[in-house]
C-alpha cells in the first residue's frame, strides 16, 4: 500500500468520524447540557480530519508533528465529550456513542503512531 493510500484512507475515515458525530448529536435529546457538549463534540471531531488535511499539505517536519498532535489532542478531546453526552434511555443511540468514543480512541492511537514514527 502506497503512502498516498493511506493518507487518504485516513483522510475518509477522520471525515467519516465527524460525519457520525455530527450524526448522533442530531439524535439526542437537546437539553441545556448535551446542546453544549454537543457543539463541543462536533467542533474537536471537525478539527482531527480538518488538522490531518492540513498536516499533508504541512510546509515542513515541524508543522507537520505539531498538526498530527493537534489531531491527536482533538481525537482525545472529541472522546471526553462523547462521554459526557447524556443518550437517555435510547439504547441504540448509546451503543452509537459507544462505538464512536472507541473511534476517538483508536484515532488518538492512529496519531500517537504516526507520532513515535515521525519524530
């Protein structure tokens, strides 16, 4: 597999997590806390695919690790809101959350990867 593909499988998959997010906050009830932490959560899950684009286009080394922690800091940031987000008794929209904060997490992994091998 190319570098190429790879970028840009990280690329769909980074733009696929906000996309989901974006997704389960549409579904869950809009009380005063979960529209915060719902803007919150789809602001941190943007900004990991946003800063990953913007790591490939990095004008060097250093831009480029410092992008790759942003994704990383914002992955683990878009984890702790999920958290946070109250699913009420809607057993399929938290088995959603779920499978989303596990996302966050192997994307925090993702770029602690790619981290340790870049620096």
């Amino acid at each position: 597999m190319s570098k190429e593909t790879i970028k840009y499988d990280l690329e769909d998959r980074t733009a696929a997590f906000a996309k989901n997010v974006r997704d389960l906050v549409k579904k869950i009830n809009k009380t005063i806390s979960n529209v915060e932490d719902g803007k919150q959560v789809v602001k941190s899950s943007g900004s990991v695919g946003a800063n990953y684009i913007e790591a490939n286009e990095a004008l060097s080394k250093k831009d480029f690790l410092m992008r790759i922690k942003i994704c990383r800091k914002e992955a683990k940031e878009s984890s702790f809101w999920l958290n946070l987000l109250d699913t009420g008794k809607e057993n399929y929209i938290d088995k959603t959350r779920l499978s989303l904060i596990q996302e966050a997490k192997e994307l925090t992994n993702i770029f602690g990867a790619i981290l340790r091998k870049s620096e």
